[in-house]
C-alpha cells in the first residue's frame, strides 16, 4: 500500500498556531494507523467481485457493501484515517478502481485532503493534502477522461472550481467563481459534464445547466440551458436519456412561486434545447425530489421527503404518473434512487429511517428491506 502525506505550511504561518501540534499529532498517527486494514469483519474472498453496491451516509468515514443481486448486505468498511479528519462527501474514480473521498481537518486552518480507496486491494492507498483551506462540504466528481483516471473535479462556493489528480497530485485552479452553489451530473455516454449553477435568493432563485463537453474539460461552456432563467425553474434534479435526446428534470418553480404547493417534472430536448411546458405535479416535498431514469423501461422515478415513490411514463412527451409506490417506514426525509443495471430493481435510501429499499419494478412492489446506518448515497461498482 502507498501512503503519501504532506503538510503545506503557507507563508503566514499565524494561520497554523492553534493546531500545529494537532496536525503534527495526525500526521504521527497516519503513518503508523494507515498501514494497517481497519475492516469490521475479516477479508472476504470476491469482496469486490460481481454485483456490488457501495452505500455511503455522505459523512463519515463508514461504507457498506451490498450485493445488488442477492440483495444481502455484506460487510462494513472504515477508512483508517487520523480521527482528527472528517469525510464529507464521494465519488467513484474514471477506470472504477476506486472511492474518492473529501475529507478535512475538523480543526482550523480545515485544510483539506483527498483520500482514495483502493476498491480491488480494499484498502485505503493514499491521503494528500490539496492546500486549500476552510473548503466545507465540497461538491466531487471523476472526470471521466480515460486517459487521465486520476482527475476529479471538485467545487466549493469558499474556494471554488478545481481539477484535482488524486495519483499525480496536482492541484488547479479552473474558476475562481465563489459563493454559488452548484452541482455536478453526467451523461450516461460521458459525453456531457453537466454543472446545475444555482442562483439564491428571492428575486432570482433559479438555476442555470451548463454543459461542457467531457474531453474539453469544464474550461469552455458548450451551452446553457435556462440561461437568465428564461424558462422560469428551479432544478433540483436531472436525469440524460442514453440517446442524450431528453433531459429530465426535477424542478420547482423559479423566484420562489409555489413554494409550499407543489414540485414538478418535465424535459428539455437537448436536440432544439427547449423546455417541455408539459409536465407532471407533484406533492410539495421539504426535501428535493431526486430522480431516476430506466430507459428500457422508459420510465422516470422520484422520490421527495415523503414515503412515496413516483413513477412518471416517458413513451411520449405527455407525461404522467404511472404508478405510485408506499414506501412503507420510511421516516421523512432526503432519499436517493439507483437503478440495477438490468433495471429490474430500484434501490431507494431513506436516511433516517436506517434502511435502503429494494423495489421491484415489474410487480412496483418492495421486495426488501435492507437494514444500513444513516444510507444515502449508492455507487454501482460495476
């Protein structure tokens, strides 16, 4: 296993004296806690063979493994980090190989690490500072450039947008833009990097889609959809078709209309790049709508704060629910949805009621209840 670390002491070392002594400490720590597997159970043979899933609270430094087939929850991983650094957030790496997470001093300066987990030798492989400081929960993702699987994209609205090589670790600066907060989505092709740029605020509050071609970096903007916000939305969630034709939305009404009486879906077509005015309504929800797409299915799936699964048909543009699914326990609040790759199955994570759902979409009935700490984020590995 590689560890690397390295401490940047930045000309005003002013900035270092509460808790110089606190990251000398870590650093002791890391060298001699990292070289051993801190797994709850024993290693496992094909730990990291077919059909696993990776669930992630979106805090922490705890995963979980569950075999998206058998629909049986394996075993629990704990990165084996300093306790005085934090995780807040993850993504999965270009090539699959690993879990990339962003992680931080829970002391001043908060400077800022990436840390990667080597998912075929489960084990933790390298810690490296990125020099920025005070960065809070960063938005991450892969860059998706085969020839570059070390880079990932990371924004924060203190710090902004960065491309950051987790094997070679270099560090970038692509925008100084700060203080808006926005997201990363991708294209099912990785064609499209898409960046959802949210406006705040009660006389804007709506959010602009920029597309960027994936192998030209998120240098030059392709266009932008809901520029101004000309068609007057909110977005809180997107979902491309695999012919990269429609572009499904989940979206409140912009400038604060509405707020407390309804959320909705409807499309672009990235081919004219025009909105759908033909949408479908849905109950208020406190937590964003998140979305899933089966395209041979032909169906969209939501879920909001609320214990109901939404099923939207997508054959033709006239769109309308389909089907509604009881998401039986489910305590209100934010769930993510992820589709099998047969697309037989969703999994829906509902956090605070400590289980992920697996749903099946031929019989829209739930078919298991998987019990996890805290679930959130789910990550195919395959």
């Amino acid at each position: 296993m590689e560890i690397i670390f390295f401490v940047f002491f930045n000309k005003n070392l002013s900035r270092f004296k509460p808790c110089l002594f606190q990251v000398l400490i870590a650093l002791a720590v890391l060298l001699s806690n990292c070289l051993q597997d801190n797994s709850v159970e024993p290693k496992e043979e094909n730990l990291t063979g077919n059909n696993q899933m990776i669930v992630y609270p979106n805090i922490g430094n705890v995963f979980y493994w569950v075999n998206y087939k058998t629909l049986e929850l394996g075993r629990t991983t704990i990165l084996n980090i300093p306790d005085s650094i934090g995780c807040f957030g993850i993504c999965l790496s270009t090539n699959k190989d690993f879990l990339i997470f962003a992680g931080e001093l829970l002391e001043p300066p908060y400077s800022q690490f990436i840390i990667s987990y080597n998912i075929k030798r489960d084990t933790l492989h390298r810690i490296f500072p990125t020099g920025l400081d005070s960065v809070g929960a960063p938005r991450i993702t892969a860059a998706y450039l085969p020839n570059d699987p070390g880079l990932i994209y990371l924004y924060s609205h203190n710090v902004g947008l960065y491309s950051i090589n987790f094997l070679s670790q270099e560090v970038n600066l692509i925008s100084s833009e700060l203080g808006i907060p926005k997201n990363f989505y991708n294209s099912p092709d990785e064609k499209w990097i898409v960046i959802g740029k949210y406006f705040p605020g009660y006389e804007n509050d709506y959010t602009e889609l920029e597309f960027y071609k994936t192998n030209e970096g998120l240098y030059q903007v392709d266009f932008i959809l809901n520029r101004n916000d000309q068609d007057c939305i909110n977005i809180k969630d997107l979902e491309i078709s695999d012919d990269n034709k429609h572009l499904y939305v989940s979206y409140l009404l912009s400038q604060r209309r509405a707020v407390y009486q309804a959320a909705y879906f409807g499309s672009y077509n990235l081919d004219t790049r025009e909105f759908n005015f033909l949408h479908v309504i849905l109950p208020w929800s406190d937590n964003p709508y998140y979305m899933a797409y089966s395209s041979k299915r032909n169906e969209v799936y939501m879920v909001g704060a609320h214990d109901k699964l939404y099923i939207i048909d997508t054959r033709s543009e006239d769109y309308m629910i389909k089907t509604v699914i009881d998401l039986l326990g489910k305590i209100p609040s934010p769930s993510r949805i992820l589709i099998r790759p047969d697309e037989k199955v969703a999994f829906v994570s509902c956090v605070y009621s400590n289980f992920v759902l697996a749903i099946d979409l031929e019989n829209k009935a739930i078919l298991k209840t998987i019990p996890i700490e805290a679930p959130y984020l789910m990550i195919l590995l395959e």
